[in-house]
C-alpha cells in the first residue's frame, strides 16, 4: 500500500459511509462529519425521518453527498438492504459505523427477562448484523473499515445499567473476535468507547451529574457528538491503517481519574 501524504489522510472523497442511528445524537454528529470530509454519507434511521433529513441537509451543505434510508437493524434482510442500498445508490461501501442502540436504565433485581434480550438485541445483535453485512461486501470489493461504537460502561459499569454494561463489553470482544478473522481480508474492525456527550437539554435534567462529570474528567469537560466524529474520521482513515482489534477510548479522561 501506497503510504499516503499526511494532507490527504481525511480526505473521503469518493468514500462510501453507512452510519447507523445517524438521525440524532452521536450517530448525526459522526455522519456530518463525513460528509464535511467529502463522503457519500447513507444516513440510517429506524423511525426518526426528519432527523435523519436534517442531517442529510447540512451534509449536502457542507459539499457531501447523502442519501437518508431507514431500516430495522434487528432484521438481516433489512440490515442487508441498507447496504446493498450504499452499494446501488453510490457505487460501494467503504466504512460501516455500527453507532445505533439503546440506554434505559433498570435495576437489576426489578429487569425482566424481555428487558435484558431487548437491549443485548438492540444493542449487541445489530453490530453484528451491521458488520457481518458489511464484511460480506467488504471481503469481495477487497477490504473495509467497520467501526462499532461502545461505551466507557464496558469497563467501568454505571449503576442500574447491567444489561447496557454487559451489552457494551461484548461490542468490545466482539470488535477484537471480528478484527482477528476479517483482518486477512483486508478488513479492519474497531471500536470507539465514548464518555459523557453532551446533548440539549442535559444540564437541566441531570445537573448533579453533569458537574460530577466535569469535576472528574482530566479536560473539565462533557464531549460533544463531533468528538466522537472525528475519532471515526481517523479510524476508518489510512492514519489507522495499521489499527484493527482497538477499543478507542474517547472521554476526556475520565477514566484516568483515581477511584480511591
């Protein structure tokens, strides 16, 4: 491989992206970030339509091309449809963002048995659907990125959060188990775990927290939806050409703290 000059590393021009969950959140704010970086964006959501073109706006807007498809991630056929959609809409697929999933907090001793399958199903099952599909893909047209996102609650559980927890460190072993067979295709698989991000309205609904979080994070601060971007944009770049099987821990150093 031709080792590329640093000015052309996040150059995505050309560069087909499905980012699932894309309709908000982190999910919106990776998909943007492609698109300003010159990607083809297919910006997946599941019931959010006029999120989902709101981001496909601003990413034409900004020079990209996007396309807004919605899908069931907990259906293959529909996981395969998204993307054979990427493939027949814009000619390929060359990075696949697994962001989709849920967060409802439970206690462990009140969750109900449909509870724990509903998020390990909306959590672990669509990453792998969403990678296997894009794997498949990916193998023949000769390698890929795919890039699952965690969360730092895979190493350091949030109470109440057994099922998110437990479904988070598995995104984690899956990501190495996935990078270990897919690699010899010239498929590379990481994971990205990010902290606190920021959204509207969270400082009013759990100040107490937010505090708590700025007070333990080394850089003072929540992320933003952008944060989490960029660290994608380098994943699935050729910077990270020679990184496959890495959990990226993105979360101003909160796990850094001292816990005694």
């Amino acid at each position: 491989m031709e080792i590329p000059k640093p000015k052309d590393l996040l150059d995505f021009k050309g560069k087909t992206v499905v980012v699932t969950g894309a309709s908000q959140g982190i999910g919106a704010g990776i998909a943007r970030r492609f698109g300003e970086a010159g990607a083809q964006v297919i910006v997946h959501y599941r019931s959010g339509l006029d999120g989902a073109k709101s981001v496909v706006e601003k990413i034409r807007k900004s020079g990209g091309q996007a396309l807004a498809v919605a899908a069931e991630l907990t259906e293959q056929s529909e996981v395969e449809a998204l993307v054979n959609n990427a493939s027949e809409h814009f000619g390929g697929l060359d990075v696949m963002v697994n962001n989709a999933g849920i967060f409802p907090n439970a206690r462990l001793l009140d969750m109900t048995r449909d509870e724990w399958r509903a998020m390990i199903e909306a959590n672990m099952d669509t990453a792998f659907l969403g990678t296997q599909a894009a794997a498949r893909y990916m193998k023949a047209a000769g390698g890929g990125a795919i890039i699952n996102l965690a969360s730092i609650s895979a190493m350091n559980p949030a109470s109440d959060h057994s099922h998110y927890n437990s479904s988070k460190a598995g995104v984690v072993m899956f990501t190495q188990s996935a990078a270990q067979e897919l690699g010899p295709s010239g498929i590379r698989v990481n994971c990205i775990s990010p902290g606190l991000i920021g959204r509207p309205g969270l400082e009013d609904a759990w100040p107490e927290g937010v505090a708590r979080w700025q007070q333990s994070a080394a850089l003072g601060k929540v992320g933003s939806p952008e944060d989490i971007g960029d660290a994608c944009l380098f994943l699935a770049s050729p910077a990270a050409r020679w990184i496959t099987g890495v959990n990226l821990v993105v979360d101003g150093g909160v796990l850094s703290s001292m816990i005694y």
